[in-house]
C-alpha cells in the first residue's frame, strides 16, 4: 500500500482553480509541494495554499480516483494536467467521500 496524503490546493490570487495531487513515501511533506509549486509557478500562480488534505492507505488509488471524479473540471492537456476548475466545496466532497 502507498500510505500517504491526497490534497487540494488553491491560488490565493484566483480561488477558481485548483490542484488535486498526493504525496507518499519520499518524505516530501504538503508545504515542500506548496513551495515546489510556487516555485516553478504552477499554472501560472506562484501563491499556491493548502485547502484541505487527508491521509489515506492508498494515496495513488485515491487520487486517481478524484482525478476521474473531476474530470470535466480539468483546465486541459499539458503539464498542469491535476489543474481543474471547480468549486472548493465540490473539491471538498469529493476527497471527503472518496479518502
């Protein structure tokens, strides 16, 4: 199992999008990918913020699964491919119904 955290993320310059992504076994903490993030200027925003997160037996299993929940939410093809554009309660169910 890959024991880990899935977690949603939003820009605080346009709380319209969002990122859903996981972190596992690499020691890589939540706000380490915050900063990678911000750094690299994901999306084109460089001030990403934790939203919620939640620890789950099967990280990659799980995040799959929201990516498919919010599929029709993703911005589009390309690099950002865990960048939708849905409402952070939607996001919020979802992790919560799917962890």
């Amino acid at each position: 199992m890959n024991v880990g955290i899935v977690y949603h993320l939003r820009p605080q310059s346009n709380f319209r999008f969002c990122k859903v992504g996981r972190t596992h076994g690499n020691g890589r903490s939540v706000s380490e990918r915050i900063r990678e993030l911000n750094n690299m200027r994901y999306g084109g925003f460089s001030d990403w913020v934790e939203l919620d997160k939640i620890v789950v037996h099967n990280c990659v299993e799980v995040e799959r699964k929201m990516h498919g929940e919010l599929n029709d939410y993703m911005i589009g093809p390309g690099s950002e491919k865990e960048m939708f554009y849905v409402e952070k309660d939607e996001v919020k169910n979802f992790l919560t119904n799917t962890g």
